[in-house]
C-alpha cells in the first residue's frame, strides 16, 4: 500500500508495480481492485471520444484520504478527482431548447 500511496494522483501502471512488488499483472489489478473496493483508493479512468484510445491509456490512483500528501498540488488534484461528478454513461450532447411563442 506504500507503493500506492507514492504513486496517488499519477497514473498507475500494472506491469510496473508488479515488476516492483515481484507479482504478475493480473494479480496486482485484483489487489488494487480490493483495495477500490475496500474505499481506501479510487481509479480515474481516462475518457476519450475515441474508445480504443481510451481503453488503452492506464487510469490514475487517488488514495482516499488526501490528507497524508505533502505535495499541496497533489492534494488539491485528489480533492478535485474525488469531488468530480461520476457519469454512468457517455455525456449526451446537448439539444437546443425548443422555443416557445411570446
């Protein structure tokens, strides 16, 4: 959990922390998984219009209780990240107002 913590606000990258923890990749996305689960991190996944691109690029770790961070931008990031809405689908594109008669 040290090494998630080091890493809170940046993007979290499986093969990397398996190499470091000596695991296989599989395994260390069940761990942060649990630990999603478990509310002591959150993931931020990368959205963008084109899914593939999106599916591709690694989320970003945030640790629930920002306030352990030394760094004031990282702090700040994580509370912006946790304070974000959560959409549970794409956004619609906005429809122009019907007009109505005066």
């Amino acid at each position: 959990m040290r090494l998630l913590a080091e890493r809170s606000g940046g993007q979290i990258v499986y093969f990397n922390l398996a190499a470091e923890l000596g695991a296989a990749p599989d395994t260390v996305k069940r761990w942060v998984d649990l630990l999603v689960r478990l509310h002591y991190g959150f993931l931020v996944r990368p959205w963008f219009a084109n899914v593939a691109k999106a599916l591709r690029k690694e989320p970003k770790w945030f640790l629930r209780d920002w306030s352990g961070q030394n760094d004031a931008g990282a702090r700040a990031e994580t509370l912006v990240a946790w304070r974000r809405p959560w959409p549970t689908s794409r956004p619609r594109p906005a429809r122009p107002m019907p007009s109505r008669p005066c």
